[in-house]
C-alpha cells in the first residue's frame, strides 16, 4: 500500500460533520508536506486536528500526536504487534473500524489490512 492514499470523504463526514479540523493527510507523507496546517510550526488548538500518518513510519507523528494539547483523531493502521502501538495507543482511546478502508489516491483500492481510529481529548470541549 502506498503512503500517499487519502482519507475516504464519508469518514471525514462522520467525524466532523460541521468540517472544522485541520487535516493532514499524506501528500507527500513526511512531516514537511503537511497539506492543511503547517506540522514544523505548532498545531492548531483551536479546532481539532484530524491525522492519517504515513502507515510505513507513523512513529513521529503519533510522538507528536500524544504531546499535542487539542484534540487529535489519527487514522492508523490496526497492528497492535508493533512497536509504535504498543508505545502510543495507551495515550489514546482507540476504536477498530469494522471494515477494510477504501482510501483515496493513485492506484486507490481496498487497504489489505484494518484500519483503527485513536482519539485524544475527543469530543472536542470549548
């Protein structure tokens, strides 16, 4: 699977029907290609930040996820044998998705895995 497949827009629906969150979705996936806010300078903590981290590396931004003081929602792929997950998923409430993804992108498709979702400081409070 290719780290450059986005989000499917009916998960985005669901999650912020009112569309207020900052998005990043990897196009390019490294921390500099941050399409909707700037990941280099500090996130926005004033509407929740919505994270589809790269699936090859998504230690540095679930890193940064876990220190950020907003909301976050991260789109990961479901593995808890890895490192990264043993790490960071109990900084988080995560939530299995029920089906295999259909992400956006060149050459989209059906992810060959299950995705899960983990939420930090969620449902947003202000």
């Amino acid at each position: 699977m290719s780290d450059n497949w986005q989000t499917p827009p009916w998960l985005l629906d669901i999650l912020f029907p009112d569309g207020k969150a900052s998005y990043f979705d990897p196009i390019p996936a490294n921390p500099e290609g941050l399409r909707d806010f700037d990941g280099r300078s500090s996130w926005p903590t004033d509407r929740p930040v919505f994270l589809n981290p790269p699936y090859s590396d998504p230690a540095p931004w679930l890193k940064r996820a876990a220190a950020h003081h907003g909301p976050v929602v991260c789109l990961v792929k479901h593995d808890p044998s890895t490192e990264w997950w043993q790490r960071y998923a109990p900084l988080f409430r995560v939530v299995a998705i029920g089906q295999r993804l259909r992400f956006i992108g060149p050459g989209e498709g059906v992810a060959n895995f299950p995705s899960a979702l983990w939420f930090k400081g969620w449902p947003p409070r202000w």
